[in-house]
C-alpha cells in the first residue's frame, strides 16, 4: 500500500500539483506506529484528480474527496480545502479550495493535521502538531469551541485519541468539551455508535469510559450506565467500590494478559466487550436490602432488557444485540452449571457463545475484591476436556433445510432454536438418527 500511494503522489506531482501524505498515517509514522491507510491530500481539483487516476469514485466530491482504487489499494485523495459553516454540527455548509495551510487549519486536532513529503521526506507542520505529539497533548486547532460547534463527534474522538494515546488533555480542549458535552445529542447515533466501538476495542477503554462520565458525554449518549455510579454493593464481596467501580475494572480486566495468559476466546470480540461493560447495568434498577445485606435480585434480567434498550438507541445490529444481551441475561449461572446433571452441562456447554460467556464471568470476578478464581478454573477445565468429548460425536442429525422443509418455517429464530432442541436430544441419547430427528421434528409441526 505504502509504494502505491507513492505513486499516486508521483502522478499528481508529474501534472503540476502538490501531494503530500495526510492526517492519521502522518501521527502514527512519527508515533512509531504502522499506518493502516494512506490519506492524500493535494492542490489538484477532484475533476483533475478522476483526469489523472485510473478508477475513481466520487464518495464526497462536493467536499472534494475522492476515492482511487489502485493495484488493488484504495485512497482516499483530498483537495486542499477550507469550510465555512457547520449548521447540522458535522459537514460544512460551503466549501472552498485552497491551499496546504488554509487545510491544516480546518482539522481536528495538532496531530492530526500535520502533512508529509515521502518525495522529499518533509513534515510540513502549521499548527505545531510535532510538539503535542513529543508532549503528548490533545488540542483542538485554533478555537477549540469552533472545532466543537462545526463537528460535534470531535469531542468523544478527542476523548478516544486521549486515551487510545495514552495522553492528556490540553486545557482548553478539556474545558470546551465539557461545557458542550450536550451537543453530543445532535450527532446520529451511528456516528456514535462507531466511535464508541473504536473506544471500547482500544486500549485503556475503562479509563475513556470514566472520561465519558466526567466530561457529562455519557448522560446524554448512555444515560442508564450513569445510574451505575453511586450504587453501593455488599461490601462482603465487593471492596473495588461502587457498581460503576466495578464494571470498568471488570473491562479493563477482560483485556489484562497478565490477568489470564489463557482465556477461551481467541478474540476477545466487540461484543463481548460491551457485554461486560454493561454486565450490571441492571443492579441500579433492583438494588434493595434484606437480610442485612444489599441484593439485586434479578439483575441480570434486568441489564438485558436495559442494554437491549441502549443498543437498539445506538443502532447495532441485530445480531451483535442479541449475543450482548444473552451473555448479559446469563453471567450469572456459573455457579449453577455445577450442580446440573452432566447432560445439562453439555447442552451449555455447546452453545456458541459460552467460550465468552466464561469470559464474562472471570472479568466479573477480576473486577471484584477479594479476587477468587477457583469457579472459573474448574469450569475452564471442565469445559475443556468435555468439548474435547463432544466434537468426537457424529455430526448433526439434521440441519436447518430439511426443519425449513418439515416445518414450513422460514429462516430465522425458530429454525435455530428447534436446531439446538434437537442437538440437545442427541447429546442426552435421546435422538440417535436422522430418521428419529425428522419424526421429531414432525411432531413439533403438528403441535
């Protein structure tokens, strides 16, 4: 990718234009970090730029971006440009090309504006983005509330590059985003989806969540996981602090190497990111004393229903919103897994999601003081020698075509839930052939 974009910039520099590197790869290449994308910026105008490259496609022409796909690498080449006017709080309401500084100055943040010269191997530098990146700061270009006003989003951004980073904030900036924190609820909740997701998979996402909470984002994007702040847990089990305490401790742990050099999933996925982040997003709403202790009988029915609630707000997707809210729903049924007979284990164990769910627990119990492991070690073992097992069984009995074809059903929920029925009732010796799968199945239809 890195020789193309070299070429892309040789092309535009043979036709009279400037061309430089831009934005993001520029910071990660002084950070010591392998860019991941080349950004171009030039002098060159998006009709020159289509004249000049090969196959283009006009995603933001009107803003003077273009996309160029070469050798098999995609570009995004912009035209030096200034904006005037941000009446949605995200795109400019008129747009002007211009030069290399004029450019630099309409950005984000010092880091992010800075240009290169892989030709002449020169940083060209107009807001002193090298010294914040040595001193490790986050500012805004200029006036930080203007940044703000012309793009709203730039206020969890400088919150995820801050703590992505590891850096700090310069004053300012600081102050601006939280006297405007409240303009985050202009922004769609896509945008603040995906910006909160790119938070969550980086590191030290408990310390940006905390960060959230302080600047007064998160009440207005996820205002249910602010109740968890001040909720007093039974101080038997829970000496780490207050159940908002305890949860982000639980998601700095799900990430801790050190924590387990081993844990079942090999990825530790988005999903189960925000299912321990939101793991006792439900014990605000059942918190209650009896017996001389606090309880939060049925929590964990509650946190599904709520993060349901505030994922379906923020626009994920079906399927990611269903897996959060099942590993919500069930962290709490590791000490029961134990006392069920082995064919109910198994059933658990087969699902697809248990691998995280285990992982839930153990950041659940990472996160909570004294520290005890001994539940989750077992169950590890266990459900490791007993998959070990499983998988040495014959293969299904029946798949989802031949249900659809019994049943009538169309693809979906039902199709699969009959699937695990069945699976169940081989695991247990209760269907031992296909034969037997079908006439199951088939009484399930007539009922």
């Amino acid at each position: 990718m890195k020789p193309t974009s070299i070429q892309i910039i040789e092309i535009l520099r043979k036709a009279g234009h400037n061309a430089y590197w831009a934005g993001g790869c520029v910071r990660d290449m002084l950070f010591g970090i392998a860019p991941k994308d080349f950004d171009i910026v030039t002098s060159a105008k998006p009709e020159e730029i289509e004249e000049l490259l090969e196959h283009t496609i006009p995603i933001g022409k009107e803003f003077g971006v273009i996309l160029a796909i070469k050798n098999g690498h995609k570009f995004e080449i912009a035209t030096f440009r200034s904006d005037s006017g941000y009446t949605d709080g995200r795109r400019p309401d008129a747009v002007e090309f211009t030069n290399a500084k004029e450019d630099a100055l309409r950005r984000d943040f010092t880091i992010n504006a800075m240009f290169y010269d892989p030709i002449k191997d020169k940083i060209i530098d107009y807001v002193d983005g090298q010294k914040d990146l040595k001193e490790k700061l986050i500012r805004f270009i200029g006036d930080p509330e203007e940044r703000i006003k012309e793009d709203h989003l730039r206020m969890l951004r400088a919150v995820r590059f801050k703590n992505n980073f590891d850096f700090q904030y310069e004053p300012k900036t600081y102050n601006a985003i939280k006297k405007h924190s409240h303009l985050i609820a202009k922004i769609s909740k896509e945008r603040i989806r995906d910006e909160l997701n790119k938070m969550i998979v980086g590191v030290n996402a408990e310390r940006g969540f905390e960060e959230l909470f302080e600047l007064g984002l998160l009440d207005h994007i996820m205002p249910e996981a602010v109740k968890m702040k001040g909720v007093g847990q039974p101080k038997q089990y829970h000496n780490e602090g207050d159940v908002w305490d305890h949860s982000l401790l639980s998601l700095k742990n799900l990430t801790d190497e050190d924590a387990d050099p081993d844990p079942l999933p090999e990825i530790i996925s988005l999903e189960l990111r925000w299912a321990t982040f939101l793991h006792d997003v439900g014990k605000p709403d059942t918190f209650k004393t009896a017996d001389d202790r606090i309880r939060f009988d049925g929590h964990s029915e509650k946190g599904a229903e709520i993060a349901k609630k505030i994922l379906t707000r923020l626009k994920f997707s079906k399927k990611s919103i269903e897996r959060i809210c099942w590993l919500i729903e069930h962290h709490m049924m590791v000490f029961p897994l134990f006392k069920m007979p082995d064919k109910r284990k198994r059933h658990w164990f087969l699902k697809e999601g248990f691998p995280e769910l285990l992982e839930v627990y153990r950041a659940d119990a990472l996160g909570i003081h004294p520290v005890d492991l001994t539940a989750y070690e077992a169950l590890k073992k266990l459900y490791r020698h007993e998959i070990a097992v499983l998988k040495l069984m014959p293969k299904k009995l029946i798949d989802g075509k031949k249900i659809m074809k019994l049943t009538g059903l169309p693809p979906g929920k039902k199709v699969g839930t009959i699937l695990d029925k069945v699976r169940t009732l081989q695991i247990e010796g209760d269907l031992k052939t296909p034969k037997d799968a079908e006439e199951y199945v088939k009484k399930m239809r007539k009922s």
